[in-house]
C-alpha cells in the first residue's frame, strides 16, 4: 500500500494488520467506531478474525482468550469502554500475555461527550486495574506516528508478553492525513510456548493464569513483574524534543494538545519569546530524563493538555522543583486555541521573573 | 485383572481441594473420562472460572484458562476463534455463569459458539462462604439471605437451561445431575453428547449439572445429596432441552 | 453366568471421609473404618467382605475424590 490520505482510526486498523494482528474483539463506541468496522471489513481478506462482542467487558475477555492462545489480538475502545476493560488489562498483564489496545479519548467524566480529550491520562498511566501493572502507552500526535506505533505495538507486546496501548484522541481518530505503511523494526521474540494451542500429548498441560494464592509466590510474581517494568522504562520511553536548545519556557505537551502548542512556539519565537516543547511520545514510561538535559537558561515549564490536568503531575515528578511548572488546559472537548496558550506563556513568564 | 474402574488420564490426579463430599470431584471425573475416551486431551483447552472450581486449572490434564469471575464463555470463544479445530470447553459454577457472567453464557449461545459448557448449579456461593447465588431456592437459606430466600426481595430462582435453550444458537443443552449412580451414569452421557455436538460442529452445547454444597448447605455430605433429589430437581427438572437435529454419539 | 466378583483398592490418603461411597453399595460391604486415620485426619472408607464384591463400581462412581479403584476377578 503506499502513500494514501486515510482516517486516524482506519489507519490504526490498517497498521494493526500490517503489524500482524490477525484477531479484533471490539464494541461500538463513539469516536472510535471506525476501527471494528475497518475490521470487520478488511480482517476477513487478510485471514483473520473479527467479532464485535455483546460487550467491552466480554471483549477484553476475548482478547485474553485469543491471546493466550498465541494470537496477535488488538482490541479498541474510547473512554468509557476502557474503563469497562480495565478488569481484563491487569489479569492479561498478571499472566504475561500479549495484546494490543487502543484508546480514543473522548470528553468525561461518565457518558461524557464525543470530542478529543485526554482526560483518561491517569487511567492509562496509573493503571485503571487493581494490583501493581504497567503497560508501554503511546501517544500519538499525528496519524502516520498512530501508524507507525499501532504496527510496532504488536512486537513490543510480544517482545514483553505485556500489553501496549495505544492512547488517542477523537482528533487522531476521526483526523484524515496521509500515511505509509512502512516497514516495522523487528524484535528478537521467543516462540510462544507458553500459548495453550493444546499440549498433543507432547508436553505438560501449559496455563494461563493471573492466580497466586500463596502470597510469597504472588509477591515473587510481582517482583518479576517489576523488572520487566523496568526494562521498558529503560528501553522503551520516547520523547521528542522541539526547538529545545536554547529555550527559556519549555511546553510539555503529547498528542492533539501538542500539535498547537508547536504553532504557538512558533509564534513566541516570532515575538522573541525562546520557547521549546518535549513532547512525550510514550506517556508511560513517562521521559523523566528528558528534564535533565535541559539548559541552564529555562526559566519557567508549562504542561498544556486536554483536560483539567493530569500529566501535570508527572512533570512536576520529573522536575523535581528546578523550575516553576504551569499548566494549561481545556476539558469537555474544547481545543485550546494557539492565542490562549500563547497567552498562558506570557503570563507565566511574568509572573515568574 | 481386568480393571473395571480406574482414575482417569483426563485429570492430573492432583487432590482435589474440595470439601469432603462435594460432587465437584464426581463431575470433574466425568469430564476427564470423556476427554479421554474421545481422545481429544491433546486437542483441548479448558476455561477455569472464579468459584469453587478456580483451581480446575491444576485438576484437568489439558492447557487450561483462568478467567475472570462469569468471562469465561467470552475467553473461550477468543480461543475457539484462533484455534477452531481445537476442543474447548468452560467449566463454571452458578455465580459465575448465572450471576456476573449472565451476559457472556447468552450471548455465546446466541453466536451459537462452538464450545462446551459445564456449569456446576450448586445453588449457593461455594467459595466465598455460602452467598445467595440466582439458583438459590426460595426459602433456602444463605449468609446473604438469612432468613431464606424471599421472592418478594430476590426474586426466584433461574432455570438457566431452559433459557438457554430458547437461543437459537444453542445445539445442545440438558440437565443432569450426580445424585446417585444412575444420574452420574446418565450425566457422563450429556458431557459426552455436548462435545460430540462440539466436534461436529453443531454449535454451542451446555450441561447443566445439579450438585451439592454440603458445607454452605449446612448438611452432611449424604443429605446433601438427599436435598438434591427432593428440593432441587422437581425445581430444575432433569433431561435433554435440545439437541442437534442430527444425533451426535447417542449411543441411548 | 457365574456372577461377577471383583476388588476394591482405596487410596487411603486421598479419602476425605465423606461416606457417599457407604451409600451405595449394593451387597453393603463399603463402611468407614472408624479405627484408623489417615493422613487428611479422616477417617477413611474401607471394604469389610472382600468375597461379596459383584463389581459393580458404584462406590467408585459416586467417589469425588479417585480414591476407590475397582479389578473384576476372572
């Protein structure tokens, strides 16, 4: 397929079975809609299977099923929908399994509204499952990233025998631009042995389970569960830096919300303002050291986010109280306009000198 | 010697965790003595729920799932969809499948889900200390009803055979239970035709089996099979509630 | 046809004591020995009058526990 003008959502869709996924559970839900039905469509041609549940809970299970059967499987959902599979995500993550899902966020809390948001950063990043799990979370900002990082998700899951997620917004999935289907960087992946496909008389009945009654093995479990967390931290965090070097204000910014706070640094530096972005491209593992290279002449840090503020947080982690840190944000899915966050930087500025 | 009766290879031969008397032991045996005599252990992949039977995973000889608590129809069928040629069955109880898995049983019948369901009724809560289930029999009484079971408060019990043999979907569905010899004679017969109906495709098979709870019951083991035949088969009526229209192994 | 004789064997350490296996047995010969314990702490079941076993496996049918193996004796 070379260079075509396509739908976020469907070309998430399209990376995922590029990327090797042969099964999709799905459920509708708005703004995501696009992708079980991109499925439904095109998983058949390519061999595989979809199969829209009665549920996002029974979805999640399906998922589980399929992937502890050695499948590459990709779910997808918005919002509420991943709340409801939050259950599923810690039980695959608990026994080790592979798996893909995608998030396009829509305004809450509750029913919410339909529009872009990022107000599920917490549910992404802290977990929305019980117990202590972790999964790798990109987030995308434009539909050939949602592509490229859809495709690769699959290998990074198998790669870890954890889940990847996918983290966009009702702009990323609903936004058409152009997009490739490149080539995915490969990983060394151990063949799935451990996958129930049935033993054949041939070997020891294998299991998949999140269950651990005796509690030092429970506790053993998570402690193994633990380095693997710390592999991807080491490994796998992304950022990117923009007209970072000689900054003074420095925006932290990811996905759609990214996207505008690079015009309005554009427009800062047109008034003499030297302003920088990093923009977290995995929102877990969170890019801590980014922070630590910045130069001596920042003066002030800005989150700007679509939502009340939750990355926020984090930054104030990574900064550790070096600099003042602000924040800008519309919740709802309203879009902040290139002239507000302009604004919310000049007036941090003052404040702070 | 000719050897009338021996352990099956269908299970690990791990002990059993069950409470003295509890005819989980009797209805695990049964599906391992079918998996067997098919020949299809190699071929088979087992869900586990959450109840008393969560550890049926160490028990039955094949790859085995644990689900979460009433999904293990939904991660059947994200197996059965990878691996089609494949025997797979779930094994749950009735707060699993009656209660919190409601949905997932109706609507794995209502795709006419190739796969086999054994679902333990009990009438209780086993695990977690002799809850009130959607099997409870009215004026039954458990931790959460106290005083018995009351229609007016919780409604009745559900037959959840008959309502699942309304679903189109569904191939293959009766009620047996483990009573006596006899009825475990006649239940082996059910499992055996319900992953029958599965190997040929027929669709979605489920037996529904009636056991005991001496424990939660409150009773001894041998009254507890007692109350079954006098309490809980004139309310769930034993026999077949549908089948295939081409017999699969009735060997009646 | 002469009738059928068989033997029974338990796996002492797996009984749990529950008598189904009592319950059962046409010719009354299957009883929980009430003298000795095993393992679990039960008292395990046990078969009195080896010689009037018919073999019908009905003890072993109701077992939940595989404790009870049955032999036909030619």
């Amino acid at each position: 397929m070379d260079k075509v003008l396509m739908k976020g959502n469907e070309a998430i869709a399209q990376a995922a079975i590029h990327g090797g996924c042969r099964y999709f559970f799905g459920y509708p839900i708005t703004p995501q809609n696009e992708i079980p039905e991109y499925m439904a469509r095109e998983m058949p041609k390519a061999g595989g299977v979809f199969l829209q549940a009665e549920s996002e809970v029974a979805a999640i299970n399906m998922v589980y099923g399929a992937a502890g059967a050695g499948a590459r499987v990709m779910t997808s959902s918005s919002s509420p929908g991943i709340a409801l599979k939050q259950e599923g995500f810690s039980y695959i993550v608990g026994s080790e399994v592979p798996c893909v899902i995608v998030n396009i966020m829509r305004g809450g809390p509750g029913l919410g509204g339909i529009q872009p948001s990022q107000a599920d950063y917490y549910q992404a990043t802290r977990g929305g499952g019980n117990g202590d799990y972790n999964m790798i979370v990109f987030a995308p900002a434009n539909i050939q990233e949602a592509a490229d990082l859809t495709a690769e998700a699959f290998e990074i899951a198998d790669y870890y025998r954890n889940p990847v997620m996918i983290l966009g917004d009702g702009m990323i999935g609903q936004m058409m631009e152009p997009v490739l289907f490149r080539e995915t960087p490969k990983r060394a992946i151990e063949p799935k042995t451990w996958a129930t496909t049935g033993t054949g008389g041939t070997r020891e009945p294998n299991i998949i389970t999140s269950l651990h009654l005796d509690p030092a093995d429970l506790e053993k479990h998570n402690l193994h569960l633990q380095q693997k967390y710390a592999r991807m931290r080491r490994n796998e965090t992304r950022y990117e830096y923009f007209e970072i070097e000689d900054a003074e204000f420095v925006f932290v910014s990811y996905g759609t919300a990214s996207r505008i706070v690079r015009n309005a640094i554009i427009e800062l530096r047109q008034s003499g303002i030297r302003a920088g972005m990093i923009r977290p491209i995995t929102v877990w593992p969170f890019p801590q050291t980014a922070f630590d290279q910045l130069g001596t002449q920042v003066r002030a840090v800005m989150a700007v986010e679509l939502s009340c503020g939750q990355m926020v947080d984090d930054v104030h982690i990574a900064v550790r109280g070096r600099w003042p840190v602000g924040f800008h944000g519309r919740s709802g899915g309203m879009i902040p306009t290139q002239r507000e966050i302009v604004e919310a930087c000049t007036a941090l500025l003052e404040e702070v000198t | 010697m000719p050897v009338v009766f021996q352990p099956t290879k269908g299970l690990t031969g791990v002990e059993f965790h069950y409470c003295p008397g509890c005819t989980h032991g009797v209805i695990h045996r049964l599906v391992g003595e079918v998996l067997e005599e098919m020949d299809v252990l190699g071929n088979a992949i087992g869900v586990a729920p959450v109840g008393c039977a969560v550890l049926a995973y160490k028990y039955f000889n094949c790859d085995m799932h644990e689900a979460a608590h009433g999904r293990a129809p939904a991660m059947a069928t994200g197996v059965k969809r990878v691996l089609p040629d494949r025997v797979v069955f779930t094994y749950q109880g009735d707060g699993d499948l009656a209660s919190i898995g409601t949905a997932e049983i109706v609507h794995a019948a209502g795709r006419g889900e190739n796969i086999t369901v054994i679902f333990v009724n009990n009438a209780i809560y086993g695990m977690t200390g002799g809850q009130m289930a959607p099997t409870t029999m009215v004026g039954q009484r458990a931790t959460t009803c106290p005083l018995g079971r009351d229609p007016r408060q919780v409604g009745y019990p559900l037959r959840m055979s008959e309502l699942l043999a309304t679903i189109e979907g569904a191939a293959f569905v009766e009620r047996v239970s483990v009573h006596n010899p006899a009825n475990i004679r006649k239940a082996k017969k059910a499992i055996r035709n319900a992953f029958e109906c599965q190997r040929q495709r027929s669709g979605f098979s489920l037996v529904e089996v009636l056991s005991n709870c001496p424990t939660n019951w409150g009773m001894s083991p041998l009254e507890s099979l007692q109350w079954i035949k006098e309490h809980m088969i004139p309310y769930y009526p034993l026999g077949n509630l549908c089948r295939p229209a081409t017999e699969g192994h009735d060997d009646a | 046809m002469a009738r059928a004789r068989g033997t029974v064997s338990f796996e002492t350490d797996r009984c749990k004591g529950c008598e189904l296996c009592t319950a059962v047995c046409p010719v009354d010969i299957v009883v929980i020995d009430r003298k000795s314990i095993n393992r679990k702490g039960y008292n395990p079941a046990t078969v009195t009058d080896m010689q009037k076993c018919i073999a019908c496996a009905n003890c072993a049918m109701v077992c939940p526990d595989l404790v009870i193996r049955v032999e036909r004796v030619a």
